[in-house]
C-alpha cells in the first residue's frame, strides 16, 4: 500500500538524502523541500542544486555512495540550496508575485490604464558601475504605480522622491531581490509635480546588474 506522507521534514529526518528517477519532471517539490531541510536531493534531470545522476543503476548506487561520504565528510555544502529555495519560495514571494501579476494581467486587459502610462523605460541592462539611476517626469495629480518588471543577480530597491505633494503610499514590494521578477511602490501626487524616481543598487560588485524587462508609472 502506498503511504501518505504528512510530515516531510518529521520523514526525512533521519534520512541522508533524497533520491528521486522519473522518465519525465519538472522541478519537484520534494526536492525542493529535501534542500530546504539541508538534505542532498538526488536527482536524474537539471535542477538547481541538485545532485546530478542518470537512469543507469550502477552509476544511481555511485552517486549515492559519494554524496553519502560527502555528507559523512562534512563536504556537503547545505546552507547555499537551502538559503536560495527558502527566499525563492518564502510566502513573501508567493504573495507579492500573486498580487502584482494579477495586477499585471488586468492592467494589460485595462485600455484606459494602458493610455494613463505615462513612463516607459525600454528594455535594457543597467550595470553596477553607478549605484542609483533616475528619471525625471512631469504627471499630473492622481495616484501612480512606479513598477518594475525584471531580474537582477544583485540587490536592489524602487525610489520616488517625496517632495511637496508627493507622498508615498505603499513601499511593502518597492525591494529588488535575487529570483524575484516584480516590484512596485504606490505614490499619490497632489498637484502637477515634477517628480524623481529611479533604482537604487545595494552594494553593488562588478558582476551585478539589473536586468529591466519593464519599468513604468501608471496612473491608476
């Protein structure tokens, strides 16, 4: 009989590792949560940190047999795969992707918030040599969404100006985060205002950059 496993963590516990062959797969949440739990996950497709094997058994028993003295060693790195699939997992992500996608879709959908983008900056690297890049642009009053639409292998962070008459609202997902691909900041404009927005880079080294796929201000 097949068994139904409730407590993965309480499961794997006195596991070394898990190992899993498919003919066909994505990316599995049991390796997922195997990483996360600082276990090594064995694994016979690509999958970020996973450790790699195939369908032949000889080579299967191999691979379980040098991870388990890998482990025995204490050279098995666990907090690296651990870190990258609690962050690129985290509930704060689920939510913020949830939230701004759907965001996203519906303004696609919407022709008049189409017509109310009033900055669109094109698709382009911005690499680490500087550290803040900016964008001046005169809006009406009303309330804005500075959104941006990307990747970066660094850090980052959306910023409005406040000066007279412009306020922020909402800055929870302004953050520019590694696997993270959406972040916006709510500001509200009182009256016609010049206004300063831009990306700020968080200490950037010379490998970094921010890859901007979109970066508007809808008024919405």
């Amino acid at each position: 009989m097949r068994q139904t496993i409730d407590n993965f963590a309480e499961f794997i516990q006195d596991k070394f590792c898990s190992l899993r062959i498919t003919f066909h797969d994505g990316e599995p949440m049991t390796g997922i949560e195997t990483m996360i739990l600082g276990k090594p996950f064995i694994f016979n497709h690509r999958m970020k940190y996973s450790i790699q094997t195939n369908e032949d058994p000889i080579h299967i028993a191999w691979t379980i047999q040098n991870t388990y003295e890998q482990v025995e060693l204490g050279q098995y790195e666990k907090s690296i795969p651990s870190k990258y699939y609690l962050e690129r997992n985290s509930n704060r992500m689920f939510e913020k992707n949830l939230i701004g996608w759907l965001g996203y879709e519906q303004s696609k959908q919407n022709k008049q918030l189409e017509k109310n983008k009033v900055l669109e900056v094109p698709d382009k690297n911005i690499c680490a040599s500087k550290h803040y890049f900016s964008w001046n642009i005169k809006v009406g009053a009303g309330i804005y969404l500075l959104k941006f639409i990307g990747r970066t292998n660094g850090y980052g962070e959306l910023s409005v100006d406040e000066t007279a008459g412009i306020s922020i609202i909402s800055e929870k997902y302004s953050k520019i985060k590694k696997f993270e691909t959406l972040s916006w900041i709510e500001f509200k404009v009182t009256n016609k205002s010049n206004i300063t927005c831009g990306i700020k880079l968080f200490y950037p080294q010379e490998n970094e950059t921010v890859r901007i796929s979109s970066l508007s201000i809808q008024l919405v």
